[in-house]
C-alpha cells in the first residue's frame, strides 16, 4: 500500500531475480524498496496539488503499467490466458489497485500524509477479521485475537479518541481505513481465485495493473476536467508514485522474495509507516503529536502478532503465497503492497 504499493496475486515458483538484480545485495533492495513505499504517500500528497485524485491514481497506474509492459517486452514473457483469468485479474485490479489507490488520493486531500501512512499499517488487522470467516485454514488464537485488539487500541491512539477526534478530518480518515481494508479484501480474493494458474508473476501483475489503469481511464473523464495549467513538481511526483512504487517496485520485491522468501520480504511492511511519517514531517512540515508515533507503534505491534503462526502436526496442502507490488501501499501471509 501503498500506498502505496500495488498488490497483484502471486502463481506458481518464484522466478529467479535478474541478473542485474543480483549485483546488489536483497538487504540494499529490501531498504530501497521500503524507501519507495514509503515514500509514496508523500508523492500522493504532492500529486493531489496540481491534479484531481483520479487524475493522480490514473497517472499512477499508467506509468506503472508501461514500467510492467517494458519487463514483459525484456524477459520475453506473455500476459496471462483465459476469460476466467481476466475476469479474476479484473476484480483484484478493482480491490487492489483502483479502488484504495483512489481512496488514498482523495484522503490525502484533507488528511497529513503521515496518518494516511499510519492507516495503511492496519491492512493486516482487517486481514485478520476477514480471514476468520473467508479462510478456513487461518484459525484464531490467543495471541492472534491479542494482536487484533492491540492494533485497534493503537488505531484509537492515533487517532486520539479519548479528546474526541479534535481536529481530525473523520472523512478522509474514514477513506484511508477503507482504502486497507480493500488491500484486505483483494488479498483474500486473490488468494482463492488466483493462486495457481501458471503464469509468471510479472505477466499477472502486468495484467492486473493494466486492468486498473483502463478501469480509471473509464471513471476519470466523468469525475474530473482538465487542469488549467500544469505544474512540474505534482507531475514529477505522480511520474515517480507510478513508474517507482507500482512498476520498479514490484520488480524489486520479485528478487527479494525470490531469494530470501515472503516472511522476510514481507517484514518491510513495517518500515513503511515510520519512513512515510519522517518524510511527512521533514519534507511537508506536518505536524506530528505524541499519541501519532506512539499509536503507530502500537499498530505494528498488533499487525506483527496477528500474522504469527502455530507448529501443525501435518503441513497444510501446498499453496502459492501471493506477493504484492505496491506499497503499497501490508497484509497476511504475504509481503507488503506496492
């Protein structure tokens, strides 16, 4: 989530990471992706400046798309076949794409980037109520169920419920929480419908963003107009929230997992939150209460305890982790969105 990152379902084996991926070592990989993911919900906000919140996630999603197309083209690999495939693709585009990238943008419009951040942090708390009725294989335990609860005292501290909400816009704040829960909800879907169907990770991404970019490309015209003017600086970040956080980004975290696997790629869900709070205070200037990075503590802790795992006597059948491109931009049993 990303923001902040793009999400896309994850097939059968891991590709192995290119060769110039491997010039690099996965901990210097790992800190830059955690940087972009982090990063993007600064961009979000600088975005939403000079361009309307569809226009900014439209953007988003096309140059992400052209970044994923120009992988494909280079590895000589072939997008997804099968209506019901596209039809799947199609609905985790909606969940994991078009819908919380655009709810993030209009957010970010009354609410500081560091609490959109901080909100994006709660995916795997809603992963967690979800999966309890959606996935028979996710049972809940005491240390679970803890997890869940701590996560939600520290939703409530961030947001300073004991003095009411004061000066807290409930709208946007509203909007970033629904925005993971849909990163929740795509994940679950994803996972029953697009866990083994024998394409490459990256010709499924590519489908997905595509998908998302053309359903924008629907939605914008009648929402939105043309700005009078436009300004290089929202530009660039729009440029950078697409081409970076939901193309480049996915690419890198594909070689993260490919060598060290999802539950270590995924612990950069946590790096997401204070990075985007330290880039909204030091390069916007918003302001950053007590009960904010404490509440956010709080949050990581809860999502850190919903995602343990107890020993089972006989493994569980084989299943495909789903792994995210985007910030993306957090969630269970899966590396953290693009």
């Amino acid at each position: 989530m990303s923001h902040a990152a793009a999400s896309v379902p994850s097939p059968s084996p891991v590709p192995s990471p290119s060769p110039s991926a491997r010039r690099l070592d996965w901990r210097v990989r790992f800190g830059v992706l955690a940087l972009i993911w982090g990063f993007s919900f600064l961009l979000i906000k600088v975005g939403t400046e000079g361009f309307a919140p569809f226009q900014v996630t439209l953007g988003r999603l096309l140059f992400g798309t052209a970044v994923l197309a120009a992988a494909l083209l280079v590895r000589r690999d072939r997008l997804p076949r099968g209506a019901r495939v596209w039809g799947h693709l199609a609905v985790a585009a909606f969940l994991l794409n078009a819908l919380p990238f655009s709810l993030f943008a209009y957010a970010e419009l009354t609410i500081p980037s560091t609490l959109a951040g901080i909100c994006n942090a709660t995916t795997p708390l809603w992963g967690m109520v979800l999966s309890l009725v959606a996935l028979s294989e996710d049972r809940p335990t005491r240390v679970r169920a803890a997890g869940l609860g701590i996560g939600f005292v520290g939703v409530l501290t961030v947001l300073g419920a004991w003095q009411g909400f004061s000066g807290l816009d409930v709208t946007g704040t509203a909007l970033a929480l629904l925005a993971s829960f849909s990163y929740a909800v795509g994940w679950i879907y994803v996972r029953r419908t697009l866990s083994a169907t024998g394409s490459s990770h990256l010709s499924l991404a590519t489908g997905q963003v595509g998908l998302a970019t053309l359903q924008l490309a629907l939605v914008t015209p009648l929402f939105t107009t043309l700005p009078e003017s436009v300004e290089l600086l929202p530009l660039l970040a729009v440029v950078a929230l697409g081409a970076l956080g939901t193309g480049y980004a996915m690419l890198l975290q594909y070689g993260v997992v490919a060598e060290v696997g999802p539950t270590t790629a995924s612990m950069v869900t946590y790096f997401i939150p204070v990075i985007a709070t330290a880039a909204g205070v030091a390069f916007l200037g918003e302001h950053l209460a007590w009960n904010t990075p404490v509440g956010a503590a709080v949050v990581l802790l809860g999502a850190a305890l919903t995602q343990t795992r107890t020993s089972r006597r006989t493994p569980p059948p084989s299943r495909t982790v789903p792994v995210s491109a985007a910030p993306a931009e957090a969630r269970r049993r899966a590396p953290a969105r693009t």
